[in-house]
C-alpha cells in the first residue's frame, strides 16, 4: 500500500495455555508486510510454561509472576522483513485468568493510552495471512471504515469458514459463497471478531473498551452491536485472510424448525454464554425480539432436552444476571 500518513499499529494477542499456537500466531505478526509499532501478549496466567516458553524463544528478558497486579515488560526487537525497523515486545502477565474479555480489555486500554491509531486484535491460535494488516489497513482508509476484519477460513480446508453467524444459517459453509455478498471488496457490516480485527482507536474513544465481566462468549459481539447501535462504519475485507482452528455452534432447531434455531452450548461454562446473552439482549433487541427468543430457549429445553427444568431454571438464572447487568454469577471462588 501506498503511504498517505503513516498509520500506527498494534496488535494485542490474548493467551492462556497454548505457548506454541502463540509462537506460530507471533512470528505472523512479525512477518506482516505493513509493519506493526508493538505487540503486546496477553498472557491469561497460563500454567503451562507460557512465559518460559517465550523466554526460551527470545522475546521476553524474564518470567513475570502472576502474583499481584498485572506485571509488564517490554523488549525490543528486530523486524525481520524491514531491516531498519524494530518492534516493542510487551508481555503483560495478568494475575488470573479474565477470559478472552479481560485480556481484550488490557491489551485495548494499554494500546490506547501508547497513542497508536489502530489495534489489531487476535486470539493466540489464529494465523494472520502475510498482507493481512496491509490490506485491513489500506481498504479502512479508503472506504472510512472504522472497524474492518478479514475473512477467518478453517486452519485445515482453505474454502471453510471457521464460524457462523446466527443469521447465517441459509449460507452455504464456503468462502466464496462468502465473497459473493462483497461490494468493492467488502462486505459492509459483518465481522468475525476477535479474529485479526483491525479497530480505530477512535472509535474506542467514542464507544469504549471491551466489557471485560463477560469473560468469554459474548464480548466481542456485544462490542459489535454497541458499535453498530453508535454507527460505526464496518466490514469484512474479502482480500484479508486469517487462518483459524474452525468453531462452528451447535445450533438446535426449536418446534422442528417451525420456531427457528437457537444457539446452544454443552461445555461446562455454557452458563456463561447464556448471560452474556442477557446483556446482549437487554441492550440491544426489542421487547417483542426478546420474549420470542426467551420462548425458544424455554421450548428447546423443554422438548429437545426432554423436560430439563434443572437446565430451564439455570439457564433464566443466568440470563436474567446478564439482562439486569448485575454479573453476579458465576460466584466468584473463595481464596484457599
């Protein structure tokens, strides 16, 4: 791309226990054909060596403790593909594990207050394309999008897409079926977030950061929709590419389909979705739009799962906490 001012730019990359998806997601970001200001990693408390991982590989000095306030160091390094440019290392240990939310949140309000004009943000086992930021960052200035993110394909089938969206469904799983709702090159308002999303630190001024008590599943849709609702100009550059493991929802249909679908969850944290998809709703949809979907999930545990009024009662209990923005469930543990 050509330079009109020169952009400044930073990826934040959140991480928690996956030390070698985040050296390969690493040396991509250092790789970019449009250099990056700084990086700073996330690192979610891992346990799994993370940081002595990182320290064995060069691009950390030592160790921090994930005891206390969360702890930074920075180191400089060489960018490999422009000899006379060097980045920032920042590794920011965090002192708990605050999900993907609250290592967002960290890497947004550090990058925010370093003065840079774009965040470019990822989780640890996403793959940016090598002209990924270069064309996320050249189609934002020359459509005035605010918001841009790539196209995120299967890890391990180029023509896949690693997620869908809810109102996906009549979508054939394929890139190019994708593509073809492309307009110049973008499809304006749809985003696979966090996923090398590429975000204006003005419209962080304008709306705000991550709301980090989600934790996981929701905060980068909320963010979405709180950007969308203050009319934030956004889209997916077909050019840019991010290669992610694939994470397609379950989705069930209610009534035989005669009522839809609705998202659903079997992990042990699935409470969570649900909250956060009180929030989500509290904010954003209408009073009709509301009590429609809440009649899907109660139908869905009512016959799909066979009269579970254990999972009925829990699931209210935690959309509701989301709906009246309490977030006072889970109960936090009591310290040993």
């Amino acid at each position: 791309m050509t330079d009109r001012k020169r952009e400044k730019v930073a990826a934040v990359i959140v991480t928690y226990n996956r030390k070698k998806p985040l050296d390969e997601c690493l040396h991509a970001v250092l790789r970019q054909s449009y250099p990056v200001e700084a990086v700073y990693i996330i690192d979610n408390a891992s346990t799994d060596g993370t940081p002595e991982y990182l320290r064995e590989k060069c691009f950390i000095e030592k160790a921090l403790s994930p005891e206390g306030a969360p702890e930074e160091e920075v180191k400089t390094l060489p960018l490999p593909p422009f000899p006379d440019k060097t980045v920032e290392i920042h590794y920011v240990r965090m002192h708990e594990n605050t999900g993907g939310a609250g290592g967002f949140y960290e890497g947004i309000k550090r990058c925010y207050e370093s003065g840079v004009d774009w965040v470019w943000l990822m989780d640890d086992d996403g793959i940016p394309a090598e002209d990924q930021l270069a064309e996320l960052l050249d189609k934002s200035l020359r459509n005035d999008l605010l918001m841009a993110g790539p196209i995120v394909i299967d890890k391990n089938h180029e023509q896949t897409l690693s997620f869908r969206q809810g109102d996906m469904d009549g979508l054939e799983n394929s890139v190019d079926a994708l593509k073809e709702y492309a307009v110049n090159g973008i499809i304006y308002n749809c985003m696979f977030p966090f996923n090398g999303t590429l975000i204006s630190t003005g419209v962080i001024e304008k709306i705000g950061n991550i709301k980090k008590e989600m934790f996981i599943w929701g905060d980068e849709k909320e963010y979405v929709m709180r950007a969308e609702s203050n009319n934030i100009r956004m889209g997916t550059v077909i050019t840019a590419l991010h290669r992610h493991p694939a994470r397609i929802a379950n989705r069930a249909e209610v009534l035989f389909g005669f009522l839809g679908k609705v998202s659903v969850r079997t992990d042990p944290k699935a409470h969570i979705y649900y909250r956060n998809l009180g929030y989500q709703h509290k904010k954003y949809f209408t009073v009709k739009k509301k009590l429609k979907i809440l009649i899907k999930y109660t139908l869905y545990f009512l016959i799909n799962s066979r009269l579970n009024i254990k999972g009925l009662i829990k699931f209210y209990r935690y959309y509701f906490d989301g709906a009246t923005d309490r977030f006072l469930l889970p109960p936090k543990r009591k310290q040993p």
